[in-house]
C-alpha cells in the first residue's frame, strides 16, 4: 500500500497548476482531499475528477488572504475527514516588473497572497498535524533561494515563506512533525498566464522566462518525495543546488553576474508599458 494511502490532505490553490495535479497525484495514491481557492466552480471542477477516481474530495471556496477563511477550511478538512495528516500551501500569484516601477498596493498584495496566504493555513494547522505527526509543505520557488531581477516583491514572498517554514522546522521536530519546501523553478501551469506587473496587472502576453520550463508532473514528483521521505527542501531542478553553493562562495558575485545576464531591464515590463 502507498505511504500516503488514507491520509487526509488540504491544499491551497488546489484548483488550478501544481495544486490541482498534486492532487489528483495524491488522490491516485488513495489520500483524501480537501482544495481551497477562491474559484468555486473549478473547484468543483478538480473535485469531480478525484472523485472519478473513486477518492473523497471536499471543495473549499477560501481566499487565503482572509485569515478567517483559512481557520474555517483547515477545521472543515478535519471535521470532514474526522483527521488532518497534510497541508500544502500552493495558492500563490505571481508578478515580474521592476521595483522601481511598481505600485505599493500591488506589491502588498504579493505579500497577503504568497506569505500570508502560507502563514494563515499553516498557522491554523498546526494543532492537527502535531496530532498527526504529519507534514506542513510550502511551495516557494528558486527565487526564493536567490535575488532575482524583476523578482524583487515576488522573490521576497518566497524567501518570507522559506524563513517561516526553515523556523518552524526546528520548531515543530521535537513534536514530530515534517516541514517542507519546494522552491521550483519555471513549471508549465496556468500560472503563467496570469503573471501581474509591477501595477498588479496581468501582462498582456506572458513574458518569455529565460530557463526551460519544467513539466508540472517533474513538481508533482519532488512534492511527493518530500511527503514520503520527509525531507526539509527540495529543488526544481536539482542541479541548481551547486550553483547555491557556488554562488554562496562567491559572495553572491557568480549569481549575480550570471542572473544579470539572464534577465535584461528591458524584458521586465509588458511591451505597452516599456
Ligand atoms: N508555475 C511556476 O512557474 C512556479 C514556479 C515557482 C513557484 N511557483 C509557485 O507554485 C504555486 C502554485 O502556482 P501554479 O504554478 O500552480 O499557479 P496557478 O496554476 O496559477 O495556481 C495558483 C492557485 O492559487 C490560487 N490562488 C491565487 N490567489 C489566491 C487567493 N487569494 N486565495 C486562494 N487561492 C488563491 C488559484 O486559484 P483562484 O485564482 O481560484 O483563487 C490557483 O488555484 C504558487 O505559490 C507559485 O508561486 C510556481
């Protein structure tokens, strides 16, 4: 039988990209589900598809910068389900532009969705997963490994999420409870067809990312090893990982270099804005 067969999992942004496909992942190996996104019908919507799997499936509508919501989606998971073994925090939004051209309340936004749309769930699932003994997975991204251009507010959503799950790691050991994060880097999802601007806007036509853009099946599977094996991090891709370091040594002068080269000032801003 699977590791994760039985086990009662909520996912936020579990209706669309790495949220949806974790899944109905998760849902094949025989875990129960809860989704929370703001779109109920494409909730709806994943929820028919685990459950033409033969797996029990609980839409929750929940916007996960209200607090409220996110207490009333981690207690609708438990009562449900009657336990809470898992929850992955995927909801996110992103948004390339230059700092310097950013609107303030756009970039605010950012941070409610990306950090405390990630500290409001787990917070309210801590109680359940100590209980558990189960797993808090957060979804970064490499730019929350490393400054990023034209990253800036989003990269540091994704740092803000790593130090509070890096803390809560050591925190929450001693109660045996897994804390993970998967920080990847492109990945083929809908995601990229709503990436916003420095004024919270969607670019009219997804800007060109300068890395190959990794199938969302490749995310899926670090996501279920760091389940599995309870590992504290993983990377897409991999090999990345001795570049962190190199660059660390380096003072930060190889990514630096190598990251200025990759994404010119000139591709941050949507064509009707340059
Ligand atoms: N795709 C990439 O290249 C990539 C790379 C690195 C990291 N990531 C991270 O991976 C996570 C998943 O992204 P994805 O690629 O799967 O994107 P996606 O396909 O656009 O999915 C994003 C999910 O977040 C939900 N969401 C957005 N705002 C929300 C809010 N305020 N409340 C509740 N749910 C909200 C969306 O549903 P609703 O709109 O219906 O609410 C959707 O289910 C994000 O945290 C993203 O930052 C993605």
């Amino acid at each position: 039988m699977h590791p994760l067969h039985g086990k009662v999992a909520l996912i936020t942004g579990g209706s669309s990209g790495i949220g949806r496909a974790t899944a109905l992942r998760l849902a094949s190996y025989g875990a129960r589900v809860a989704l929370a996104s703001r779109t109920a019908s494409a909730l709806e919507r994943v929820a028919d598809e685990i459950k033409a799997l033969g797996v029990e499936a609980l839409p929750l509508p929940t916007d996960v910068t209200d607090r409220e919501r996110c207490r009333c989606a981690v207690e609708a998971t438990a009562s449900h389900f009657g336990r809470f073994d898992i929850l992955i925090c995927s909801a996110g939004v992103s948004m390339r532009g230059l700092f310097a051209d950013a609107q303030p309340d756009a970039l605010e936004q950012i941070m409610r969705v990306n950090f405390f749309g990630t500290l409001y769930p787990t917070y309210f699932a801590v109680p359940h997963v100590r209980r558990s003994r189960g797993s808090l997975v957060a979804i970064s991204s490499l730019t929350g490994k490393r400054g990023t251009p034209s990253y800036a507010i989003y990269g540091a959503s994704k740092f803000a999420v790593r130090g509070l799950y890096d803390s809560l790691r050591l925190e929450l050991a001693a109660d045996g409870v897994h804390v993970g994060v998967v920080s990847p880097g492109f990945v083929a999802t809908p995601l990229r067809q709503h990436v916003l601007d420095g004024s919270g806007r969607p670019w009219p036509t997804p800007p060109t990312p300068p890395f190959r853009i990794w199938p969302v099946e490749a995310c899926v599977d670090r996501i279920v090893r760091v389940l599995i094996k309870r590992q504290p991090q993983a990377l897409l891709p991999a090999f990345v990982s001795p570049f962190l370091a190199l660059d660390e040594i380096s003072g930060g002068r190889l990514g630096d270099w190598y990251l200025g080269g990759k994404f010119d000032p000139d591709d941050a801003r949507p064509p009707n804005n340059a």
